[in-house]
C-alpha cells in the first residue's frame, strides 16, 4: 500500500490505476461488446428530429413524415428504444412515418428517431426520366430568360451536361431574386434549384429538385437542403446549389423526390421540421441490451451518452477532443517551454477555427485582431474605464465581422461569409489581453505570443479536427483517464524546459 506521506508515490500508484481502469474497459468494450478501434468498423446512424407546429385544438392532428428511400444504400429501422408514438405506414411507393393525436391537442414540438444501417445500394422502379414537355408549352419569357443565361455559360452551345451544370448554379445563385422570378416563384435555395430546372427543360435535359439532410456530425440542427437532381450518362446525379459540384453518394441522404412530400400535417399551420444525425458504433446496441438484462431495467439500459438526442452526441464529440487538446497545451508550456497568450487560448482560438477552416479563420483572426488592437489602442488614450473600453471593442469587432461577411459575399467567398461565427468574446478577450501584453511589456514580447498561441492553436485545430481521434475518444471515453494520469505525471516534471536548454547553452560551454 501507498505510503501517504509520500505524496508522490501516491500519485504515482493513482496514475497506474487510472491506466488499468481504462486498459480493462477498453479491453471489455472490443472483446465482448463489439465495439471497433478503426472508425470503419460495424456502426448505423441515429436520426432525430423535431416537428414544430401550431395545432389548431379542436381537430385531430395527423403528422406524415417521409423516410430514407432504400436505393440510398441505407436500410430504414424505427428505433426500438425511443418510444415516440409513430408508426410505420406504407403510402404509395415507400413507407412513411405516421403518428395522430386526437383532440384536445395542446402538444407544440414532436420528436421522432429513426436508425440507418448500411444496405446494398439497388435501383428503384421506374427510374428513368420522364418525358420532356413540348418546348411550344414553355413559356416565351422563360424561353428568353434561360437563353440569355445560357448564352453566358454557354454561348458554343456544345457543353456536356457535366460541365453545364456547375456555372449555371453558380450563375443563378449570384442573379439577384428579380432577375430570377422570370424562371421561379420561390426564394433563397428553391428558387434556384427551381431556376436551373427551368433552365435546363428550355436545353432538353431532365431535371427535378431533390430534399434531403447532409451526413454531416458537425451541424447540431439541420433544415432539409434542396439540391438539383440531373439526369445524364443514364443516371441521376445531384449537385450543390450554391456551388454546382457533385454531391457524393454517401454525403446527401434523399428524403423528397417530386413525386412524394417530406413532411405533411393536418390539423395544425405554421409547420417546420429540424434533423441533427450522428453516427453510433453497433457495438452499444449490445451493451445496452446486456446492460438492461443485468439491471433489469430497460429505460436505465440508455444511461450513456449514445443514448442522447443526435444533435446533443454531435456537441459532445466535439468536446471528446478537448482534453487531448489541454495535454497538449501542458506539453508545450512545461515541457517545450512556448509562452503563449493565456494558459488555454489556444484551445479557444483552435475550437473558434472549428466553426470555419482553417485559412479563412486565420485570415479572420489576423485582420480582426489587428484592427482591433488599432481600436484598443486608440480608446486607451481617451482614459476610458476598462469594461466600457473592452465593450466598445466587442462593437467594433461585431461590426468588422458584418463588414468582411458582406465583402467576402460580394466577392463570392463562400467560405469567408463564416466569419460572423467566429466567437466575439475570445477576440475581445484577446485583444484586450494583447493591449495590456503591449503595454507591460513591449510589442517584441507581445507579438512573440500571439505567433506563439496562434502555432499552438493551429496544433490543436489538426487535433480536432481528425475525425478518427474524434471517433476513438467518444467511443472509448474512458482513454481520457489515460490523458488525466499524463497531466498529472507531467505535474511532477521539475526540469529543463527545451526552450531553456538553448537560453542556458552558454553556460555550459567551455
């Protein structure tokens, strides 16, 4: 047994216990519940939505939802543990999810989960385009507007499908909304979507608009996206409406094709609906089913996190990564010896850049900050108190987030209108941290930290960002012990830190 006036000794017998406690879970969640170490193992995506509505009381509220078509290579299961009153009803070609609540109805949000387990793609019935309509049916001013468009993207005439579709996407999405009610009577992405079809029926060529949700674990909520389904070279091919680029098959999931509706409701108005999807290794549907048997008790049989709502398991696994991040940071100062801006910034800068990529965050970050600091320094010479100094710079850099989103629209850089994500505390944080840096101790000592927490949160993006460190630190939450017990063992270091042994290199020399 540990001697207890030895403390480190007893820290030393903690970090080995730590090791073995997560050594044994992990073993027992691979060898006897199926979980997988590679991130391509056996796994099935878990769905969750909201139906939020308005009932009107007095009548029955009937709630229809479309589910995934099975040429999606995806199999549609109910979730046999979520209780949600829905039932699956077939209508038509394909079965639909259907749930009533009989009056008085006073309910205002409806849940509803559903899984998809991988399944051979096949082919539906009747797949082939139908026919085009007689082009003396089009009407003549949507005849000219498309040929106007047309002769822009295409004035040759002689573009193959495949390279006609990105520009006129393009081309639509940057036609302000009156230029585009000659070929539409939508707005924001179906106008568009509804513009191309028009476009393309005046060219011959079939198309149709599609909805569906992204597999996409970063967005928590999700409103269906309407993308445009083209037929060429004997198949059906969807494309982005912003951009034009081909969808691929595994990251859009079809939910509406023209012939059938993704939500119907009757018995209420004002109706939306919100998915959040996130992907759940198969091996917790054994655990729980074995975890229910031996307590008897199947609603405690969900006490996990992969029993949460999607959106909520989406938000938790970006938070998996964070203390790997914090290791990281401890090994920078106390053993690398990098002096940065704040003891954890980096890992602030670094969740901030999560939000945008890479590139656009760091050109967001240099130029708010560098304006910024310009403010800051000028506000310091009016004698203001610090909270109405440090608020009037939240203003600025709201107002500089505005201004870049509009010029970066106006340019078309999709990716920079993001900036207004960016989190305004961290960067009126850090700016003020900076002022007070530059002021105790020059620019020379300030601009070596900002590089410095600016490398280091870089570091910690890389780290974030991987999609297998993601997986295996959710999965396996228990590696985080293994993380707790290196903090802890570097708690003990007592030695040079790298960046001292250069300092001190003179002294030793002969």
């Amino acid at each position: 047994m540990a001697d207890p006036r030895n403390p480190r000794r007893l820290l030393y017998v903690l970090i080995a216990l730590l090791a073995v406690i997560a050594a044994a879970v992990m073993f027992v969640k691979v060898r006897f519940f199926g979980f997988s170490l590679s991130d391509r193992g056996a796994f099935f995506y878990q769905v969750d939505g909201i139906v939020s509505l308005e009932p009107a009381g007095d009548v029955p509220l009937r709630i229809s939802l479309a589910v995934p078509e099975p040429a999606a290579g995806w199999a549609f299961v109910p979730d046999p543990d979520f209780r949600n009153g829905f039932h699956v009803k077939q209508e038509g070609r394909f079965p639909r999810l259907v749930r009533t609540f009989f009056p008085p109805v006073t309910i205002r949000q409806v849940p509803f989960r559903y899984r998809l387990v991988p399944a051979p793609r096949r082919e539906l019935p009747d797949i082939e385009p139908p026919a085009m309509p007689d082009e003396a049916r089009i009407a003549d001013s949507v005849k000219r507007a498309a040929e106007q468009i047309l002769a822009r993207i295409d004035p040759a005439r002689n573009k193959p499908v495949s390279e006609l579709i990105p520009p006129l996407l393009r081309e639509l999405a940057a036609l302000p909304p009156p230029e585009k009610r000659a070929l539409a009577s939508g707005k924001g992405a179906d106008m568009t979507i509804e513009a191309a079809i028009a476009v393309l029926e005046v060219r011959g060529i079939p198309a149709r608009a599609v909805r569906g949700i992204l597999f996409d674990q970063r967005r928590y909520r999700q409103q269906p996206s309407v993308y445009l389904d083209v037929w060429h070279d004997g198949q059906w091919r969807i494309y982005r409406p912003g951009t034009g680029t081909p969808e691929p098959p595994d990251s859009f999931l079809v939910l509406q094709r023209n012939d059938h509706s993704l939500l119907e409701v009757s018995g209420a108005r004002n109706t939306s609906i919100l998915f959040s999807i996130t992907r759940v290794p198969a091996g917790v549907e054994q655990l729980n089913r074995i975890r229910a048997s031996i307590i008897d008790d199947h609603g405690l049989s969900e006490f996990s996190l992969f029993s949460l709502p999607a959106a909520e398991q989406n938000l938790f696994k970006r938070l998996a990564l964070l203390p790997l991040a914090i290791l990281l940071i401890v090994i920078a100062r106390n053993i690398i010896g990098i002096s940065t801006m704040g003891t954890f910034m980096p890992v602030l800068i670094a969740m901030a850049f999560l939000e945008m990529q890479l590139l656009p965050g760091l050109v967001n970050f240099a130029l708010i900050l560098t304006v910024g600091l310009g403010i800051r320094a000028w506000l310091s010479k009016l004698n203001l108190l610090m909270v109405p100094r440090i608020s009037a710079v939240v203003v600025v850099v709201i107002l500089l987030m505005q201004l870049i989103s509009v010029g970066a629209n106006l340019i078309n850089l999709p990716e920079m209108v993001h900036a207004t994500y960016f989190p305004i505390i961290i960067i009126a944080w850090t700016i003020e941290r900076a002022s007070t840096t530059w002021e105790e101790d020059g620019a020379r000592n300030t601009l070596k930290q900002l590089g410095a927490s600016l490398g280091a949160a870089v570091v910690c993006y890389l780290v974030l960002s991987n999609a297998y460190l993601q997986y295996l630190l959710y999965t396996f939450a228990e590696l985080n012990l293994i993380i707790l017990g290196v903090i802890l063992l570097l708690g003990t270091y007592t030695g040079y830190r790298l960046t001292e042994l250069a300092r001190f290199e003179p002294l030793v020399k002969p």
